[in-house]
C-alpha cells in the first residue's frame, strides 16, 4: 500500500509551474523594456529641444501616462517574483531529475525578476525625481 505522503509528489512541474519560472526569467525583463522605451518616448515627444510639434501631447497628459505606465509596470514586474518564488517553492516537491532542473529555472527567474523589478524601481524614482518639464523647457 501506497504511502499518502508518497502520493502527492509529482514527478513534472505543470504548464503553470513552467509559465511562473519562465514569466519571472523572461517576463520581468520585458516588462522593464518596454517601461523604458515607453516612457523615453512620451518624454521624447513632449520634450523636442525647440522644435514645436503639433502632436506633441502637454506635459499634464504626460505625466499621468507616465504614472499609468510606472504603476502599471511595477505591479507586472511584483507579480512576476511572486510568481517565480512560488515556482521555486514548489520546486523542492518535485522528485529528482526534475527538481533540479526545473529547481534551476525557477531560481533564475526569482533572481532575474527581483533585479530587474529593482531595476524598475531605479527607472521610476529618476522619472520621478528629475524636473523633466522645466529642463525640456530650458532647451527650448
């Protein structure tokens, strides 16, 4: 007779185990790039050094995107340790050869998602901190 204890090991990750390791190695990345590259360009528009644009969006529109964007990024990029620290948890329930494996694919994203979520919070408190308006508004 089978042991209760034996019986709930499993052998392979499932497909949401492997989706939370690969979403903080891959996912958290992504999320910051594109926080950057949005960002860079909405300040790029408002901000054309003397050139007036007539689609250029006001500053007010501006930093509400910008704030839409960073919140909306940081809760991505948060949801994306959560996800590969769970992914690492449930690792160590899984039977070798797979645990150590998957165990090393889950470990990257925790620590790739927490850099790069670190990474994040750099990038938000320079958009926040830097008088972004008056200084576009010297090189005019």
């Amino acid at each position: 007779m089978m042991e209760p204890a034996a019986a709930s090991v499993r052998v392979s990750p499932t497909r949401i185990q492997h989706a939370a390791a690969w979403y903080g190695l891959l996912g958290v990345p992504l999320v910051w790039m594109a926080h950057v590259l949005l960002c860079m360009s909405l300040v790029a528009t408002a901000c054309v050094g003397g050139v007036t644009q007539h689609n250029a969006l006001p500053w007010s529109i501006v930093h509400w995107l910008l704030a839409l964007a960073s919140v909306a990024a940081f809760v991505l990029a948060v949801a994306g340790v959560i996800a590969a620290r769970r992914a690492l948890r449930d690792s160590l329930a899984l039977r070798a050869p797979q645990r150590d494996t998957f165990g090393f694919v889950a470990w990257c994203g925790e620590a790739v998602s927490i850099a790069f979520t670190v990474g994040l919070v750099f990038t938000i408190s320079v958009l926040v901190a830097l008088p972004l308006q008056r200084l576009c508004e010297s090189l005019r």
